[in-house]
C-alpha cells in the first residue's frame, strides 16, 4: 500500500468516526443542557401544585388573643420568627426566579389562624393559613404596607411592632404542571382507546382477511400516506372536523380533550396498523395451518391463536403510540389549544406537558427552567418507554427463535 | 313481490350456511370496516383541508375581497395592510424560505447520516456499534419539541455569539443558521437509521469481491458498499426532508417568524409555512383564520411535489440491486 493511499484511508476513517461522535455529542448536549436548566426545579410539589396561584385577602376579627409560642428548636436561622404572632417566614424564589416570601411555620396559638375570607360573598368564611403559602402583602392600620420586596426579616419587625392586622394578602405557590400532567395522562387513554381496536382490526384485516387485489392494495397504500402527512396537518384536520363534531355533540364549546384525542388517534394509527402487522407477519403459517385444520373457523384461529402470539407486539405498538401522544405538540396546538389550565374537563380547553413546553417558550420572556423541567419528566417517560419496548422485543424475538 | 322471494331465497341460502361460517362473514364485515376508516382517514384530510383552505380565495370575505391566487403564491410580504381589513397575503417567499432551509439541512444532515451510519454498520467495534445504535434510536424518539427547547436554549445562544464575532447583528440569534441547526439535528437520527439498515443489507460478495480486487477496507466502504446502498441511502433523506419540510413547533422557536422575504442570508430571521401556520392563534374566525388552512394546502402540495421529484431522481439513480 502506497503511502498516500494509507493517508487517504486513514482521512476517511477519521471523518466517520467523527461524524458518529456527533450523534453521541448532540444526545449528551441535549441532556446536559435540560438538566442542567431544569434539575433546580424538580420536586414533588412542581407535580402536584396547580399552575395558578389561588389568592386570598385574609383579615382578623376582634377579640383575638396573641400567641405565646418560643421560635421552636427546627426552625433553622434563615426562619425570621414572630413571637407574637406565632409566625415564621422564610426569603425564597420560585420558579420563575422571583422574590418570595414562603410561611414556614405557623403555632398552633396563632392569632393568625382564625383569618376569614375578606373578598367573601357569603358572609364570613374562614380560610386556609398553612405552612408552604406565600405571603404577598400585610396591610395595617396605623403604618405602611409591608411588601415581598422588602423581605421577611423587615415583615416579621413590622409585625412585632403593631396590635392589629388590616390584612393579608397571601396565596398557594403556582407554577406547577398537575394540570398538564393529567390532560397528558387522559389524553393517552381517550387515544389509545380509539385508536388501538381500530389499528388492531385494521391490521388484522391487511394480513389475515384481505385477498391479494387491487383494492386491498388501496387500501393499504391509502394508510401507509397517513405516515408522511406532517403533524401541524393533522392539526388542522383535527381543527376542521373534529372539533366542530365536539362541539355539535358535546358540550364542549371550543378546542378539547376529545377532539385532541380523535386526532392523535388517526396520527397513531399507521404506527399501530404497521407495528402489529409486523407482528402477525411473525407468527409463522403453520400455526394458523394446524388451528384451521382442527375445524377451527377463521375468527376463532384470528382470535384464539393469531392474536395472542402476536401480543407482544401490540404491546409494543400501545407504547409507541404513548411516547408519541407525550411527545406530539404541533398537532395539539390545533386541536386542543394551548390553554395551561388546572381543572381539568374532557370538554374543556386544557393543555399537554408538550404543548405547555411551547407556550412557555413562546412567552416574553421565555422560561427555559420551567420548560427544560417539563422536558426532563417528558424525557424521563420517553427513555423508559425506550427500555420497556427494548426488553419485550427482546422477549419476543427470544420466544419465537 | 320479486323482491322479497329473492331476499328470502339469499336468506334460506345464508341460513344453511352453518354458524362458524356465518360469524366469520360477519368479523370479517366488520374488520373491513376498520380498515375501510382507517384508510379513508387521508381522503377527510385532504377534502377538508382545501375545503376551508380554499375559502379566502373563493368568497369575498366578509367585504375584504377574495385573495388572489397567483399574488399568494408569489408575493413577498406575508400581510400588507392590518390584520382583519386586508386580503393580501402571501406566501411566495415562505414557499422558497422553507424549500431552501430544507434543503440546507438535509445538506448537513445527509453526509453526517451516511457517515455515522457506515461506521456504525461497517467499521465499528461490535459493542461501540450497539451503543450508537441505541445513541441514534435515543434521538429519534425524543419529542420535536425537546429539540425546539435545545434550539433555543443553546444554539441560538450559540448563533447569536458566531454572528457577533463576524460582526453581524441576529436578532437574538434567531436565523436561518439556527433554523437549519435544529432540522438538521433533528433528521440525523432518521437518516442514520434508514440508511445503516441499507448499507447492511449491501451483499457480502460485492464487499468481497471489491476487497479481494486488492481495494483496501476502507475503500470498499466508500466506494463500493455507500454505491450498492445508494437508493436506501436516498430513501432516507426523501423521509428526512420530508420531517424538514413539516416540522413545526421546534422552527417556530427558533425561525424569528419573519414577515417578508426570501430570506437567503444565513444570520438573518426567516419563516417557514409551518412556524408561518402557528403565528397569531388569537383569531377564530374570517379570513385570518382560514389562511392558514391555504397555507396548509400549500404545505401539504409542497411536500408532495418534493417526494413525487425525488423519487423520480431515486428511480434514475439508484439502479444498483440492494437486498
């Protein structure tokens, strides 16, 4: 081999090494830059916790008497104590990266716990003081308001220097993705439920009922289109027919759960079509051979022998669906819309944890933290689905040879 | 009186059918059913899309008047004149915009497909081609948006400080760089599949037969077996710019959304017909409502023309047999 050859081979092989560290640099990027935005985020209240804070205007009535509780030992010193008031706060930031004020600690004497609802229509209403509210403002009456500008040392001082409380203005800490999180969960249950039977029976006629001619081939290749007809189509559709019949059919009056998951339902079912009729195509020809011979009908041998050889793949095929119906977002920008919302209904406007990734960025200013967390639980379900489909084909392969 | 004798004889006919037989008509019915749904699914898209695609073009719209078509599709400004009193639109330039970013990426995406790919099938270790396998099946399945939060998140950072040292002002980074930064990462991992399944189904004894012709290993890889795997290699970067041509969320971050063009300077924003469809959500109904199933139209004969193009070029090309 000349040298210049072994140079020229060595060129080549270098730029494929290259190219395939790039894929492995893109993935690793990807990840490192979510984490690295989101981690500070991640807790079991971001789950849990609504997405709107819920306000309340707190006042005390007469005839109050003051605690007499001591700053209890498990306050730690960042915990600024009233006495008086029985009342520990703490300086925090949540999560857009705000000045907080956070209740720490309320005694079980505080005065402050026989609050009612000053906004109230219905006469006097009492109200939630817990630990975890934020305090947003504390009114008096014989000085100035005291703010979360001006920090908890300054608020517990004001406090400790006044008899009487106008009123505070206090609220449940917001931002979280409950919301999301079961429109995301529903959403692949209304799916999967349409379109799974659908896909399933669908395939199950490609490949055991279906003549070879030319209609089947229509038919076949009429589905096999669905595959590269991009999702923002597929969210017009959804916007063009689905939500229309919602509304007409439903109580629904705008954008919904339904008319979300009617169009996911036709974006997975060429993945479910193509994925179970993978599998049936496995299940070898002797088997349906010897079912019909032993007088078995066609349904029967479809049901009772065909069908659960080929249940692996299906289940394969459900948690492909479920990684797509987690991921998908141009579609259901369309079809359900991209209100964050917290209660959820069926018929009402709500939004997925993808969609709610686009509307935050989309914001001004964009929240990459709050968004980078969401895609780390988006992540998280998509790499474990990765690993279950991983393992049952493994399986699958295994048990047929 | 016919009628009902031959009806009668049909059902005596069906009757003496024994059961199993019967219930298999009756599945079967009801599994074509499914199918016959499930196949009818893209004919609804289509009625229904230019259904309403092509109102604006067709009524006067409440008194605006009806958009022009030939002005549609070759215009240069998006919108001239305000929201909700105007009728022309167009979308000429976004046409050439998201055809030439598409093409863009893929330019990057292809050879780095190919070569990952290759190596992957043909020079790595058995081990390290397993866990490359798995890298690239990791990025095909995380969600377009993921990529949009990346795309923002970094590489816009990334285009804004690269633009800023050549002494070009992006705004905030949002480019056509950036744009095709995004899709090009993002079909990487559908052309790496597609076109490794291909390189390996290349027959041993091409292979073989180039390396006993005295070809070095390398050389075989190059030109021998990327040859042989030519149409499978093509076929994936028809799908590959197909997911360019019609990705939506991840473009609409990082696109800048621009509102006339074409825009063919790298550092500067762009819009493409799918970020173009996502802008302005608010209005629900009339003419600024309706466009954007036109513009889906548009997308959607685009896409079309594209594949049916390329795979007429696929069919002049690939003529080596692969496996």
């Amino acid at each position: 081999m000349s040298n210049k050859r072994k140079l020229k081979d060595c060129f080549y092989q270098t730029i494929t090494y290259f190219a395939a560290f790039i894929a492995v640099a893109t993935l690793s990027l990807i990840f490192l830059f979510v984490f690295i935005n989101g981690y500070k985020l991640l807790d079991f209240g971001l789950l849990t916790n609504d997405y709107y804070a819920t306000f309340y205007n707190g006042a005390l009535e007469e005839g109050y008497s003051f605690s007499s509780t001591l700053k209890p030992d498990s306050l730690s010193e960042d915990v600024h104590y009233s006495e008086k008031w029985g009342l520990g706060l703490v300086d925090d930031k949540d999560r857009e990266g705000n000045s907080i004020i956070i209740i720490e600690y309320v005694a079980e004497d505080s005065p402050l716990l026989l609050m009612y609802n000053k906004n109230s229509e219905e006469g006097i209403e009492s109200i939630e003081f817990i630990e975890g509210q934020l305090i947003s403002k504390i009114a008096y009456f014989d000085k100035g308001t005291s703010l979360t500008r001006t920090g908890a040392k300054v608020m517990i001082s004001d406090l400790d220097s006044t008899e009487t409380i106008r009123e505070i203005v206090y609220s449940s800490l917001g931002g979280g993705i409950r919301g999301s999180i079961i429109t995301t969960f529903y959403l692949i249950g209304i799916t999967i439920a349409i379109a799974l039977p659908i896909g399933i029976f669908t395939a199950i006629y490609l490949n055991e009922f279906a003549g070879k001619n030319k209609i089947t081939n229509i038919l076949r290749s009429l589905i096999e289109v669905l595959t590269g007809v991009p999702s923002i189509i597929f969210g017009l559709m959804g916007l063009a027919v689905f939500v229309p019949l919602t509304i007409k059919f439903t109580q629904a009056d705008s954008a919904n759960l339904i008319s979300g998951s009617f169009t996911l339902a036709v974006i997975l079912l060429p993945v479910i079509i193509r994925a179970t009729e993978e599998s049936l195509k496995i299940v070898p020809d002797s088997l349906r051979e010897s079912s019909l011979a032993l007088g078995a009908n066609h349904t029967q041998t479809t049901f009772k022998v065909v069908l659960p050889s080929a249940l692996p793949g299906i289940l394969t095929a459900t948690l492909l669906a479920i990684g797509r119906v987690i991921g998908e977002s141009a579609a259901l920008i369309f079809a359900i819309g991209t209100a964050v919302k917290d209660d959820i209904s069926i018929f009402g406007k709500s939004t997925t944890l993808s969609v709610h990734i686009w509307s935050l960025m989309k914001d001004e200013p964009a929240n990459i933290e709050l968004a980078s967390t969401i895609a780390i639980v988006i992540l998280m379900i998509v790499l474990t689905l990765n690993i279950i489909i991983k393992l049952i084909s493994k399986r699958f392969i295994r048990d047929l040879g | 009186m016919e009628l009902v004798n031959k009806f009668s004889t049909k059902f005596a006919q069906i009757k003496k059918r024994n059961k199993k037989e019967h219930i298999d008509i009756v599945v079967r019915m009801f599994f074509l059913i499914s199918t016959v749904i499930s196949a009818s699914f893209i004919l609804i898209i289509i009625v229904f899309i230019s259904m309403k695609g092509i109102i604006p073009f067709i009524t006067d719209n409440n008194g605006i008047g009806s958009v022009n078509v030939i002005r549609f599709l070759t215009g240069s400004i998006w919108l001239s004149g305000t929201a909700f009193q105007s009728n022309l639109y167009s979308v000429g330039f976004i046409i050439i915009n998201t055809l030439y970013i598409a093409l863009l990426s893929l330019l990057i995406s292809l050879p780095l497909g190919v070569l990952t790919a290759l190596f992957i099938a043909k020079v790595a270790p058995k081990k390290l081609a397993e866990f490359l396998r798995t890298v690239v099946e990791l990025l095909a399945s995380i969600p377009s948006i993921v990529y949009g939060l990346f795309g923002s998140g970094v590489i816009l950072v990334f285009v804004y400080n690269f633009a800023d040292v050549l002494g070009i002002q992006s705004k905030g980074g949002n480019s056509v760089m950036a744009t095709v930064l995004v899709l090009s990462l993002m079909t990487l991992p559908t052309i790496t599949a597609i076109s490794e399944v291909s390189i390996r189904s290349v027959g041993k004894d091409i292979e073989h037969g180039s390396l006993a012709l005295g070809a070095s290993k390398t050389q075989t890889n190059f030109k021998v077996i990327l040859a042989s795997a030519k149409s499978g290699i093509f076929a994936s970067a028809i799908l590959g710019i197909g997911r360019a041509l019609g990705e939506a969320t991840a473009v609409s971050l990082v696109a800048g959304n621009a509102k006339s063009g074409p825009t063919l300077a790298f550092f500067e924003t762009t819009s493409t017909l799918t970020s173009t469809m996502l802008e302005g959500l608010k209005e629900t109904t009339g003419i600024d409502y309706d466009i954007r199933f036109s513009v889906g139209i548009v997308l959607m004969v685009v896409i079309m023309l594209t594949n049916v193009i390329l795979n007429y070029i696929k069919k002049k090309v690939g003529n080596v047999d692969v496996k």
